[in-house]
C-alpha cells in the first residue's frame, strides 16, 4: 500500500549525494531499477533523473517491518529513503558517478507501487520504437533519452542567453494564422465563429517576424512550435520547434557572424565542443558540383568529378548521349574498394535508382594496374588511362559514374557518397564539420505549376548583380540565401529579405501572382511595407535537428518528448481520433467519406 510524503522532504537528487556527503544522513527518492536479496541484506539501485545510487537495507538498521517492506520493492516502485551515507563496503562501481558510496537506510517509504512494465528501462533499448512510443512515459525513464531531454534544455536557455545579450527581444507570435499556400501544406484550424473559414497552423513566423522590423523591435528571437502537413522522415516531424530571429540594418555577414558566435558558444557550453571560427562558406553552385548536394556532408572526401569533356567522344553510348542530350558524366571515387564484390555493386546501383539514376557504371583499378569495368571494352586504352588520371584513381580504387540530367547525377551521386561513407564506417559522430551554404537559386521551375516557384519563400532578396535578371532570365538570379550545415544535415537556414516594395512587387510577377493575389495572400505585410522598411534578415534552426546532432543521434524522435511517427500519429495518445457530432455541428462541418471510383 502506497504511503503519503507525512512530511517528507528529499535533501538530495540520487547523484548529488557525493564522498563529501559520507557521515550525513540524508533523504534521496525516486524509482527502483533493481532490487537483489541476498538473505540478510538487500541492494536497491535507486534513479532519478541525474542517475543511480545503491541503497543497503539491513534488520538491525531499519527494523523487522522495514526490512520486510525493503524485500517486496520491485522495479519501478517509486520510494523514499532516509539513511546515512557510507563508503560502500563492496567493490567500487567504475561505471556510477556515485559508484564509491552507498546509502544505509533506516527509513523507508513506498510512495507507488508499480506493475511489471511491457519492457526493461534501461539506456540504448533493443526494444521496438512503436511499443516505446505507445508507453512514451515509461521510455522517457531511460537515462539516456532523459540526458537527450536535458541537453535539450540546456540549450535553449544558453541560446536564449547570448541572443539577449547581443540585443535580441523574445517576443511570442499567433498560433492561429492566416493561410497562406506558397509551400508545403498547412494545418488547418476550423473557425466555430466563421462557418467555412480556417486558420491556419503556421508553418514558421516569418511574416509575423518581418512585421515586428516593420515595426521597430530591431532583433527579435523566439523558441517556437511551427506545423507543416509533410511526410515524415527521420529528421522531420509534423509540429516541430525553430530557433527564428530577425535583425534589423544588416546585410549577410552581420547574420553569419553573430550566429557563428552562437553555435560556438552553444556548443562550448552544452557539450563542450570548440567551433573554430570562421566557419567555412560554401556557394550553392559550387557544393552542387563537389559534392552533388546543397547540405554536403564534409567529414569526408569522395568529391564528384565532372569528366563529359573526356567522355563526350567516346565509344560508350551511356557517357555520349546523357552529353549529347544536355547532361553530363560524373564520377566518385571510392578508394580502396576496388575488391567490392559484384553483389554489393549491385546494390549500390539499386540504390542510385531510388533517385532517378537508371544505373552506375563503374571500374575497378586492380593492384597491378589492370581494370575491371562495366565499359572499358567501350573505350580506348588512352580514353581510361585519362578517365583515371581525372578521377586520380590509383591501384585498389573502384570509380563509380553516373550520366544522366545534371539534377539526377547530383541526386544519385550525392546521396551514393554519403551511403559509402555509411557502409565504410567513414561517418565520425564525435567530429562536427560546419559549413555556410550561401548564394541559392531565387527560384527554381515547377512542371507541376507550369511557372517559376521560390527556392526558399517569396521575400527573398536577389543578390544586387542579379536583379537585372529578373526580366530576362530569373531561373538563373541568385537569392541572397544562406544555410547552415552540420555533418550533411541542414541545421538552419535563412536570408535577406526583400524590403523595396518594386523589387517585392517584380518578385510576384514573376512568380505568376497578379496584384490582386499578392494582396489577397500577403496583403497586410504588403500594406505595412507602405509605412517605412528597414533592411532586415533572418535565420531559423531546427531545434530538434541541432539537438539531434549534439546528442548522436540518428532521430529527432529521440531528443523531443512526445514524437509523432511516420503516419503523423500519436501511439500514446491516438491521436488523431474522430470527434463528436456535436463538435462537427457546431463547425458546421461534415465528414463525408470518399467513394471509390
């Protein structure tokens, strides 16, 4: 039977109690990872949340009814004990911070007991993630997603520290927006007041955020939940938390520099990670060309190489006509791998086909200077020894190409690199390479709409020598845009922001909006812009990535309490569920279910 607290007050957290503490007693609570009877005596390894230490009960401290309360604790009982700590009298446990001590109790107190849980509590679990996620609050016991949670929150205090001494203001923005569909799908929210009009979830606060410069709040930051009606990945969920800001009179590098001194100091502070500053930028064009992504990862070399101009006449119709057709021929270069078996070739050209690839060719320089090949019989003996030399192959080196559309080379050699560094154990979690991504396209072609749509959102600022483009060529103007990556993971991203109102209203048309569509979607920012604007830009981070990546993880389901999955579903909670009638009558929506064709 459970006891009340009676009074009771906890001196220490499990691992607050420390060698200095040896002779005091004290009173520490919380669950039961284990108990062990060994007759006379009984161990009990008690956590918290800042870790585990051992509890001795013995007949002549705590008393005949005491010991027998101690023998029916099982895991996950929830107790307090009052005792004296002592040097432990066993072998001293290496892997506790608490590991040289222990506590004798002479009092203990059952606050809950506790059923048998569905699967042990315990750190890196080989349980299944969905019975995890449908018993969350017991998962959320395991000492290490609670270290994820609490590097969580350590975080964003530090962020919220040197953002308010640098002169930023946290200023919180709507929840219930207007819908504006320039991107990825809404959440929409039914308004009881308005039959047949939604809010909307929002997606970030960017409007909000470029209408408080309007305003004059010159910085402004905020740690906010955003919502985005996308398929889920593993790093990506349908409610997830941004780092956003604003700043006022600035251009590009005023951005970068004050969040460079960010990312130092938060990784300094949380775990304890120099960045060595400047850290390094990198043109869209150029990541694209090296490494056939615009988040590259670079712990790790294997560099495209572009090679059409010494292909282009040669006699292997593959490398000739992606040319002739206007793509090119690129390679990677897997240093020695040239034993890679054929099956496992094999599946790497699977893989590149999941990214529109109709395959690899490849070549294997053997250790005597020899060449297996998908192709070599297509080609002279000098057009390989100089397809080699650009690839600066080497005996040992397998050399894999692709040849298609430039987008489907980039794509499939892009992610072809980083899926070898994964199979060949290249991927360091202890290293952490950044990397400025700056100068996107403003604009990229959508065959689906049948016009130009924009790259990052349509208040992006063109780079100055590129807005003479705009008229005559957008699909080549360049967007004052900049990103933040880390190890191949795209951080954060950002831009200056479109503030003259000719520049703004060029920008619409040639996104195909008329007037009237620009005022219907964005009317009140570009009202507000009539009033006086200054140059301002911004940036955002995925919280839940940053923390991802600073906690060596592999999901962002394991650095946020409560995830989704990848149906956007709850297992805890189910939700999504149905409503009441009731509720749908008072929104004045029905659901009516789809027939089948």
């Amino acid at each position: 039977m459970a006891e009340s607290m009676k009074g009771l007050r906890r001196s220490h957290r499990c691992t607050e109690v420390s060698r200095n503490n040896v002779g005091e007693t004290v009173t520490v609570m919380g669950w039961v990872q284990k108990s062990r009877n060994k007759g006379g005596i009984i161990f009990v390894d008690l956590r918290d949340r800042s870790g585990i230490l051992q509890i001795i009960f013995e007949e002549s401290d705590i008393g005949s009814e005491g010991f027998a309360k101690a023998a029916r604790l099982k895991s996950e009982y929830v107790i307090a004990v009052t005792g004296r700590v002592e040097y432990r009298s066993g072998a001293v446990n290496e892997n506790l911070v608490t590991g040289d001590i222990e506590i004798r109790a002479h009092d203990l107190r059952i606050l809950s007991e506790a059923e048998t849980p569905p699967f042990p509590i315990e750190e890196d679990s080989k349980t299944k993630e969905d019975l995890r996620l449908k018993y969350r609050y017991l998962d959320l016991r395991r000492p290490d997603l609670q270290r994820n949670l609490m590097l969580r929150s350590k975080a964003t205090t530090v962020v919220r520290k040197f953002l308010t001494e640098e002169g930023f203001l946290e200023i919180e923005t709507p929840m219930l927006t207007k819908s504006t569909p320039e991107g990825a799908r809404d959440y929409l929210v039914p308004s009881r007041i308005y039959p047949g009009n939604f809010y909307a979830l929002p997606q970030s606060p960017q409007l909000f955020k470029q209408l408080l410069m309007v305003a004059g709040y010159d910085r402004y930051f905020q740690i906010v939940k955003c919502f985005r009606d996308e398929d889920l990945r593993a790093d990506r969920q349908p409610e997830f938390t941004q780092i956003d800001m604003e700043l006022s009179f600035v251009d590009v590098d005023d951005v970068i520099d004050v969040n460079e001194r960010l990312l130092k100091t938060l990784f300094k502070e949380c775990i304890g990670i120099d960045v060595e500053l400047p850290i390094p930028r990198m043109t869209y064009a150029e990541a694209m060309e090296r490494f056939g992504s615009d988040k590259p990862d670079i712990r790790f070399g294997m560099e495209l190489k572009n090679v059409s101009e010494i292909v282009k006449n040669c006699g292997f119709g593959v490398f000739t006509s992606a040319i002739e057709n206007g793509g090119s021929v690129r390679g990677i270069n897997a240093q020695g791998q040239a034993n890679m078996p054929r099956k496992q070739i094999d599946s790497l050209v699977d893989f590149v086909k999941d990214f529109g690839a109709k395959g690899l060719a490849y070549l294997a320089i053997n250790e005597d200077g020899s060449y297996k090949s998908s192709f070599a019989k297509f080609m002279t003996e000098q057009e390989l020894a100089d397809l080699v030399n650009a690839m600066e192959g080497k005996p040992g080196d397998l050399l894999l190409f692709a040849a298609d559309k430039d987008d489907i080379v980039f794509a499939a050699l892009g992610n072809l690199r980083v899926e070898l560094a994964k199979r060949l154990d290249l991927l360091n979690k202890d290293e952490y390479k950044f990397l400025w991504v700056t100068e996107f396209p403003l604009l990229e072609y959508s065959e689906e709409e049948g016009r130009y749509v924009a790259k990052h959102h349509p208040f992006t600022m063109p780079m100055d020598e590129d807005l003479h483009l705009l008229d005559t060529d957008p699909g080549k103007v360049r967007a004052k845009a900049y990103d933040i990556v880390l190890n191949g993971t795209e951080i954060g991203g950002g831009s200056v922001r479109i503030y003259q109102s000719e520049v703004q209203e060029k920008m619409f048309e040639v996104l195909g909006f008329t007037k009237e569509d620009a005022y219907n979607r964005f009317g009140f920012l570009l009202n507000a812009f009539k009033y006086g604007v200054p140059p301002h830009a911004g940036l955002a981070y995925g919280l839940d990535r940053l923390i991802m990546l600073m906690a060596k993880e592999d999901s962002i389901r394991d650095v946020i309490a409560f995830p989704k999955v990848k149906d956007a579903s709850c297992p805890m909670t189910e939700a999504p569920s149905t409503v009441d009638d009731k509720q749908l009558a008072e929104l004045g929506i029905a659901v009516v279910a789809n027939k089948e064709e």
